[in-house]
C-alpha cells in the first residue's frame, strides 16, 4: 500500500472494484490450516483519519496523511534500530510530529481525542459472517497485527467479535513491529504451524512483501484498489472484500 494514500480510504467503499483472486505461487489453498489477519483487515480505520478534519477543517485530510507516514516511518525505523516504543506511543509521537510540522496548535484534549479513535475502531461490515465461515470450515483464525493487546481488545469487544479469534497476537510482546521477520514468526511459533500453512491477510501492500518474504501465502485484502508496491512480490491472492478471500481458499 502507498502510505501516503492511505487516508483516501474515507472516499472507498466496500464496492471498490476487485481484483481477482490470482496465484502467483504454487501455493494451495488446500494447505492453509489457519489464517491471520492484520488489524486494519478486519478493524475500519477511516473514523480516525476522518476525526483529523473535525478537529482542523480544512487541513484534516493533510494531518491524517502525514500523520499516518510518519507513524509508519517511526515504527520501522525503531524496529531497525531496536529502539521499541510501542504502537500507541509511536503513534502520538507521529501525530504531536504531524501537527508541528504543518503549525497546527494541537491541544492535549485534541490529541488524546484523535489518539481515542484507536480505541473506537468497529469491523468492516463483510467481517463477522466472513470469520464465522473460515470458522465453521475448521481454519484456526488468529490476528497478527503491530498495534497493542489493548486496542486489538477494544476493537474485538467494539464489533461483538469475542471468540471470533483463536489466537491474539501484538507484536509488541516481542518489542518490534512488521515487517521485521520475528514479527510474522510469531505467528508460526503461537499456532504452532508452519508458515506455509498460514495464510496472512495483509491490508498494506507493504505487509504483503513482508510476510510473503517471510514464507507466508498471502492475501492482499485491497480495500482501497491501491496500487501494488514494486518490491518483487505478489500476493497469492487478493480482493477487496473478505468474500474474495473466502472464494480464494474454497470455503463459499
């Protein structure tokens, strides 16, 4: 996913146009015992970067953006630098940055209400019956995601989805973020799996060259039809709903 594209989501709808479920490996869809998901495939992120414009009409939709590079920047230069601040923590740094950088007076009330979003966030509407599927098919389903215990907990509880999830899993527990390689391979060694028995569902196009170099089968669930990244990887699949990655693995 292009980074700085990533605040347009608040003009996509679940419409989008797909893009075909296409193998770019020999990888089959029969292998897979468990999916995971990143959290921005399952949780709607567009309440938080659309909040950016209550707060500073007008010049929201360029807070929202740069806010959301640099949070993106800030957490693979620490993972590169073993220098962990957690996801929270490097996202109010990010936004205290984005605010600064653009002569916004960003108020403490204003930033810990922006900040709050992440505690707000509600599944996008094909996800509930789209788990209960790979969940009546026998596929373990687990989420693999950057962000704290905390707001992946609130989101669960936020969308009624508590049980949806066999396995929770920040990546904070090791102190880094993806695309470190340790990151994805926290999921191998809690599902006890190997990797190529795990499909990941990527949000970002980055994550998709993450995980796929790690050895996962991935999915790209391209909300926003963005273009792919030029880093010498594809998805195994992709579509711009869950109902495509329920096609891709044969269980609709």
């Amino acid at each position: 996913m292009d980074r700085r594209s990533f605040v347009t989501l608040g003009s996509v709808s679940l419409t989008a146009p797909v893009v075909e479920a296409a193998l770019a490996s020999s990888m089959s869809p029969r292998s897979i015992r468990a999916v995971a998901f990143d959290a921005f495939a399952i949780f709607d992120p567009r309440p938080i970067f659309a909040a950016c414009e209550v707060a500073f009409p007008g010049r929201g939709a360029e807070l929202a953006n740069a806010w959301r590079v640099r949070q993106f920047e800030y957490q693979w230069l620490r993972a590169l630098t073993g220098m962990y601040a957690n996801f929270w923590d490097v996202t109010v740094s990010a936004l205290e940055f984005a605010a600064h950088s653009m002569n916004l007076d960003l108020a403490p009330g204003q930033r810990d209400r922006l900040m709050s979003g992440y505690l707000a966030l509600r599944a996008w509407p094909d996800v509930k019956e789209s788990l209960a599927t790979l969940q009546r098919a026998g596929t373990q389903v687990a989420l693999l995601s950057n962000a704290t215990e905390q707001i992946l907990d609130a989101g669960i509880h936020n969308s009624d989805l508590s049980g949806a999830f066999q396995h929770v899993i920040s990546t904070d527990r090791i102190k880094t973020f993806k695309p470190d390689p340790r990151a994805y391979r926290l999921g191998t060694q809690i599902m006890r799996l190997h990797e190529k028995e795990i499909l990941f569902v990527a949000f970002a196009g980055w994550d998709v060259a993450g995980a796929g170099w790690f050895g996962y089968p991935t999915f790209w669930n391209n909300r926003q039809n963005a273009t792919a990244e030029e880093l010498n990887v594809r998805a195994d699949g992709s579509g711009a709903t869950l109902t495509e990655l329920l096609r891709f693995l044969g269980t609709r």
